[in-house]
C-alpha cells in the first residue's frame, strides 16, 4: 500500500461507512513508501473495526472473517519454494484442488497480461496481451475526464492499472479480491519482475521469471476491496474502468450503482463484458439475461446492461448515460499449452450525469 495512495484516496470503513477516513494504525513492515504489513483501523468509537495489510495490499471486505477463509491458501500458503518442490506438492495434492485451482488462476492471468515480455514465450495464435488491446479499443473512445484519479475494479495482476496509470499520468488504483492475483500485481509493482507457475498440461507446471516495463509504477497501486460496496468517497474518481467483472461479481447491480456513486460529474465508466455467466459468481437472479428466454429479451444479456445504464426509475443508475458500444473486443485465455479459449466482449461506455 503506498502511504500516497492511502492519503489521497482516504478509505473508509467498509462496515460502519464512518465518514471519517481510517488510519493507520501500526506499520509492521515496509518497504520505502509501501506498507507491506500493518493494519489499518476505524475511527468510529462505535465500530473500531480493524483492517490488515498483506502483502502489500490492505484488506477491505466487509466481512474478512468470510474473505480471508474462502481464500486460506492464498492467505498462508508458502512462497519461494524451488520448483521442483512446487511440482511435488501438486502432484500431492492433485487436480481440483485449492492448490491447483491458485496456480491455474495465476497462470492465465499472468500469461495474458505479461506474457508478451516473456523470452520464452514462443510466437503462436492467440498471442497474450488481449488485456491491454481491449484497453485500448475502449479507452481511446474516452475524451475529456474531469479531475480526479482512476480506478480500475477486477485488477487481476495489474496490467491495465499500469496502462492506465501511463497513458493518462493520474493516480491509479486497482482493485480486487483474489489474494493470487493481488500479491502477484504487488510484487510486479516494487520489483518490475514476474515470477509465476505457468501450466503445460494437467499438474505440470513451468516456473516463468522475467522482467516487465513498469514506466508508471510510481502512480499505481492494489488494494483488496468489495467494489460494489467500495470504501470511498462519493464523486471521488474520474474514471472507472472495469474489464470482465460484471459476470464475475456476487452484485452486478450493485457494482454499477457504486460504479455511479464513486464517478464524479462528467466521468467516465469504461466497462467489457463476455457475459459468462456462473452460479459460482452469482445467483441466476442476479444475471443480466442468461435465462428466461421466453421474455421480451430472448434472454439476451447486452439489452439488460443497455436498459440498468440511465433506468430513469434507479436514483444511482439514472446518472450514467450511455455514450458508445463496441462489440466482439476478442479476450483470449490460456488453460494450457494445446488450449486457449476465447471470448468476444461487449464494451460500454457510459458518463456521469
């Protein structure tokens, strides 16, 4: 957590919603400007809720006590271990495991976004980088943005943070939930190296290391937190940029409503969507289409998005007005070497009212 980006964006408490910032309460570790270990704490003298920083990141779910026990092994499991005996205990602990299914999520977000400046990578089709070219193909419809940082929601290992933190020179904060993924995008931003299992087949696994550009480190950070129920200011961002989060949110309403209440007057919501829907993310009640195809939609999932953005009967929704769509942005994710499954996003942009 850069002390920088704490002060700044002044988080507050995401359970009693106390309009006074937390503070920070105790630096256990710290690494120039970032706080690597500590805790932060609530002010309200009737909440006092405490908030862990870990690896680098603070922890801003509502309910940590359900955050950190559906993630243990993200949390507690070892690191820096030779590869041989990271290949010994997934072989141990076998397919489908919580081991596994880390290294599986870890390998398809790092090749995507970082692969690209990988010695080894071989030249094949698809080639990683579809992260950044999605940003591209969204961001470049994206004029005028009023003062104030950026935020982007579903960070993953951070590439477009970087991006955006580049192309724009504003203050940039990306979020997640995946503890993986956050300290992986962490280290990318003290270090500028990546350090990752990559899949082959099945349990085998090849260790990857190699170095990455990072030229706008210095204005970006990661932090853990519950999108749609952020802990910030309202009208506190310029611009929220959200890339295959919708269906993968326990609350897509939710998120686009705190979407709404986060961007100040004139900013822009920058968001692409496969519509990949799980139970796993969210209840089938919650989806944006995906099911009752005997309604008036045919159960499609792009109008639903098209009628919430400006729903004139919606306080929060009524203030993001819809200015551009863009169809079939190409997203491609590795599983292993003979499989790369692609999706074809929907991308909207909408500004605050």
């Amino acid at each position: 957590m850069r002390r920088r980006h704490f002060e700044t964006l002044a988080p507050r408490c995401p359970v009693c919603r106390n309009e006074q910032p937390l503070r920070l309460e105790r630096v256990l570790r710290e690494q120039g400007e970032h706080v690597l270990e500590g805790w932060l704490a609530c002010a309200n003298p009737s909440c006092l809720r405490e908030f862990p920083v870990l690896d680098g990141a603070p922890l801003l779910a509502p309910d940590l006590r359900a955050h950190v026990r559906g993630q243990t092994l993200a949390f507690l499991g070892r690191e820096g271990l030779d590869e041989l005996s990271e290949s010994w205990l997934g072989d141990c602990l076998g397919p489908q495991s919580e081991f596994d299914t880390l290294r599986q999520h870890l390998s398809q977000y790092a090749w995507d976004h970082w692969g690209e400046f990988d010695p080894l990578e071989r030249e094949r089709d698809p080639a990683p980088g579809s992260v950044a070219r999605v940003l591209d193909e969204l961001w470049r419809r994206v004029d005028a943005l009023p003062d104030g940082p950026l935020l982007e929601i579903g960070c993953s290992v951070g590439r477009a943070s970087f991006a955006l933190a580049e192309r724009t020179g504003r203050l940039t904060l990306g979020v997640d939930l995946h503890q993986g993924k956050l300290r992986l995008a962490q280290r990318i931003l003290r270090e500028s190296r990546v350090r990752y299992a990559q899949r082959r087949v099945g349990v085998v696994y090849e260790r990857r290391e190699f170095a990455v550009p990072t030229p706008a480190a210095e204005r970006a950070d990661f932090w853990s937190v519950d999108a749609a129920q952020a802990p910030f200011a309202d009208g506190q961002f310029a611009g929220i940029l959200a890339l295959n989060v919708l269906d993968s949110t326990h609350a897509p309403l939710e998120l686009l409503r705190s979407c709404a209440r986060l961007l100040a007057p004139g900013g822009v919501l920058a968001l692409a969507c496969p519509y990949d829907w799980s139970l796993s993310a969210a209840p089938l009640e919650h989806w944006f289409g995906g099911h009752s195809q005997r309604g008036p939609n045919a159960g499609a999932s792009e109008p639903v998005l098209r009628a919430m953005l400006g729903w004139a009967a919606d306080p929060a929704l009524a203030q993001l007005k819809p200015e551009c769509e863009v169809d079939s942005l190409e997203w491609n994710v590795r599983l292993h070497e003979r499989s790369v499954m692609r999706y074809r996003l929907h991308g909207v942009i909408a500004r605050r009212r």
